[in-house]
C-alpha cells in the first residue's frame, strides 16, 4: 500500500432548486445521510475538509477533501457517499495538493 494522497471531489445537485425552492422528502432524508456520511469520515481521519458554497443557483457546489491510499480508494470513497450514490449529488474527483493553509477565522 502506497502513502496517501489527497484527493477532492466536487458536488452539484442534480436539481439545482433543491437549493433554492427547497429538499423533497427522498433529498432530505439523502442529504442528512451525507453528512453523517462526511462527519464519519472526518472522525476517522479520512476526510480533512467538507462544505459548500451558499449560493442557491445553479452555479453552487461542495468540495470534500480527504486522504485515500490510491486513486481506486478515493473513487470509492466518492462513490459511497450517499448523495452521490442516490443520484442526488452529480461528482468529480480530482488528485489535489494543498499548497497553503492557514488557521481558520474565529467567531
């Protein structure tokens, strides 16, 4: 097994007015099961960073960066995630590396 490597996959809704009209049932009940999805991950180690931005149109998405040991792994992860997996979510996955990182704003 290699060391890990960073990766980042993109999601957009597949129907964008879940954002801005709102969440049918079957989304909502999707969408809760990604976070827990991502929190498990972050918990784990797995996944270093998850969010969106908070535009409501079309344009809007969610990055998740996270470590897996191969490229395989991290499609999988992808793969697994429940909006993805319930065609809620459309995903890309990208080898990334974090060139900066500073400390994140206090409250």
């Amino acid at each position: 097994m290699s060391d890990p490597s960073l990766f980042l996959y993109r999601i957009q809704p597949v129907r964008p007015e879940m954002l801005s009209v709102g969440e049918t049932a079957e989304e909502e009940q999707t969408i809760s099961e990604h976070f827990s999805y991502l929190k498990d991950l972050t918990e784990a180690g797995v996944v270093l960073l998850a969010g969106r931005t908070l535009n409501t149109d079309h344009s809007s998405f969610g990055i998740v960066i996270f470590s897996a040991s191969s490229e395989e792994e991290a499609r999988q992860i992808m793969l697994d995630d429940p909006a993805v997996k319930r065609r809620v979510m459309r995903a890309e996955l990208y080898p990334y590396r974090i060139a900066l990182c500073g400390a994140l704003p206090g409250p």
